[in-house]
C-alpha cells in the first residue's frame, strides 16, 4: 500500500502502525508521487491512504484518475488528526474488499 502525507514525521507514524498490522507499506510525501509510481512506475499498489489536506488536496485528482483509466484501487483519504484505531479498521475493512 502506498501511504501519502507530506509531513514525514506524520507518514511515518502512518506506515510504522500499518506496518506494525502486517501491511508492506511504501511511503510517499504527495500526490504527484502517487500518481508516479501508480501510473509511470506501473508498482503493485493495492490500496492508498492519503491525507486530503495541503499539498495532498490533490489526492481527489488521484482518485479521478484511477477511475478514468478503470483501474479498482481504493483509495482512503483523511482530513485531520487520525485515529489509529479507525485508521487500522478502515484499512482492514479496504483491504478486504
């Protein structure tokens, strides 16, 4: 899974729990590095947590480009302080799907 956020201290708090849950997270600081390795690097993402906020309000772009090129990747993004707890259920609850 690809985790988005452009404060490192923040992304790495993100990935260390998610990693910490058993998920192989790669960490990225915005958008347009989604979109890279999604899209240019062609990397086996399946599913991306984003922060919808600052530089990464763009990561609504993000969701309409996977939907214009058919790809079926969830995408959670949140604005806000994250709880871990429902950040962890929601990630389960995506992963599922």
């Amino acid at each position: 899974m690809l985790v988005a956020h452009a404060e490192g201290p923040v992304r790495r708090l993100l990935s260390l729990v998610l990693r910490a849950d058993g998920c192989e997270v790669v960490e990225v600081a915005g958008a347009g590095d989604v979109l890279d390795r999604v899209f240019r690097r062609r990397e086996d993402v399946d599913l991306i947590v984003a922060h919808g906020r600052g530089p990464l309000a763009r990561g609504f772009e993000v969701v309409v480009a996977l939907r214009h090129t058919g790809r079926e990747l969830p995408v959670l993004i949140f604005r806000g302080p994250v709880d871990l707890d429902e950040l962890r259920r929601a990630v389960r609850s995506l992963a599922g799907a």
